[in-house]
C-alpha cells in the first residue's frame, strides 16, 4: 500500500515536471498573447480583490487581537504591539492568508474551466486549427497569477497594518499612533521584498497546478469535479511547502 502510494506520488511528481517542460517551451509563442494574458489578470487579480481583502482585514484584526491578548499583562512598552503585529503581518499572513483564499477561488476556477474544455474537445479543436493549447491556455493563466499576486499582497499587508492598528486602538490595547510608531521603528524593508518573492512564487504553484490538473482531466463531469478538488487541495498543500523552503533559503 506504502510502495503503491509512493509510486502515485513520483508519478504525479513526475507528469507535473513534464508538463512545466511544455510551459516553458512555449514561452515565446505566448508572447503574442498579450491581450489574454491581460484578460486574465483582470480575472484572477481585479475580480479577486473583495475576497482578498476582506480576508486581509480578518488576519489583520485577528492577529492583533491575539497578541493584544498576550502583552496586556506584561511591562514591554506600548507600542511592542506594532512591533510584533506588523512584521509578522508582512512576512506570512499578507502572503499566506490571500494564498490559501485563492487556492480555493481560483484554484478550483481554472481547473473547472480548463477540465471542461478538456473532456468537450475543446483543446483537441484549437490543436487541430494550429494552436499550442500549452501557449494559449495556460501559460496566460500562469503568468496573470505571477503577476497579480504581489500586486495583491502590498494591498493585503496595507490593509492588514491598518486593521490591525485599528482594533488594537478599538479594544484599547494601544493608540494607532502608538501602534503605528513600534511598526515603523522595527520595519525592516527586506521583509516586503521577501513577502514579494512569496507572493509571486504562490501565483505561481496555484496557476500551474490548476492548469495541469485542469488539461489533464478525465471521466467527463465527475473528472471535472474531481480536478477541481485536487487542485485546490495540492495548491494548499504546495504553497505551504513554498512557504517553508522560501524561508528556509531566503530569510
């Protein structure tokens, strides 16, 4: 049972790599889709934004709740608070937050598109009229998401900050001046850059899982639903494992 799970593993593992040596052959040709790449990123970026945000807000008020909770009996200064909250905000949940909330959204979206396409013919038609599937399907998705993301992360980790110092002065934890002044005096500017980088990398795995999961369905409707799953489930699962190694390398 071990053995044949594992091999199920390196199997996916393996068609996964396959399918991004495709992706990066048919670089060039894509190129010349600019318009769809812009298209989708008005999808997966702009018609992303409310869910985003109000995720964004929840971390935000959460976290600093939280950890209110935690410094209210102790003698660290007032704006310890800030201090703590906001780095924490913009090296993990600014990134993480919106990437699990678009692992969901997203992830399931193209998978569902993309597998519906796949089990109509639709994909096996643009084939026959001369069009790489891989150039014009998937690699506008990937690179909207590579984009759009960090793009989605400086709005999660303003919004964030600003929740945060919200309540901590609602719930009279601290001023939001107060709160404001601990985040800029340990503001470290390589900590946005990191959450950047792992913002873009988390675009990245959502949009090219979603995508091979989505082209290589099969089964009809009940293949569709369950590519949709399965993406949604191995985004999560990746961009937690990206969120581990990228740590590891760069902090």
């Amino acid at each position: 049972m071990i053995l044949k799970r594992t091999g199920k593993i390196l199997h996916g593992i393996g068609a996964y790599c396959l399918f991004m040596v495709k992706v990066v052959s048919a670089t060039r040709e894509s190129l010349r889709n600019t318009e769809i790449i812009f298209r989708q990123m008005v999808r997966l970026g702009v018609n992303s934004t409310p869910v985003v945000m109000l995720a964004s807000v929840f971390a935000g008020t959460v976290l600093t709740l939280q950890t209110g909770y935690q410094l209210a009996n102790t003698f660290l200064p007032a704006d310890t608070l800030g201090a703590v909250v906001v780095p924490t905000l913009i090296l993990e949940m600014a990134a993480l937050t919106p990437g699990l909330v678009l692992a969901s959204r997203i992830g399931a979206s193209i998978a569902a598109e993309l597998g519906t396409m796949k089990v109509t013919e639709q994909v096996d038609a643009l084939e026959a009229m001369g069009l790489n599937s891989v150039a014009y399907l998937v690699i506008p998705r990937i690179a909207a998401g590579a984009v759009m993301f960090p793009c989605m992360y400086v709005a999660s980790a303003l919004l964030s900050v600003w929740a945060g110092a919200f309540s901590a002065d609602f719930m009279g934890f601290s001023s939001m001046d107060t709160f404001l002044l601990g985040a800029r005096t340990w503001f470290n500017p390589a900590d946005a850059y990191y959450g950047l980088a792992k913002s873009a990398a988390f675009g990245f795995v959502i949009t090219s899982i979603s995508c091979w999961k989505g082209l290589h369905t099969r089964g009809g409707a009940d293949g569709v639903g369950r590519a949709a799953t399965e993406a949604v489930v191995l985004s999560c699962l990746n961009i937690l494992i990206a969120d581990f190694v990228l740590a590891e390398v760069l902090l």
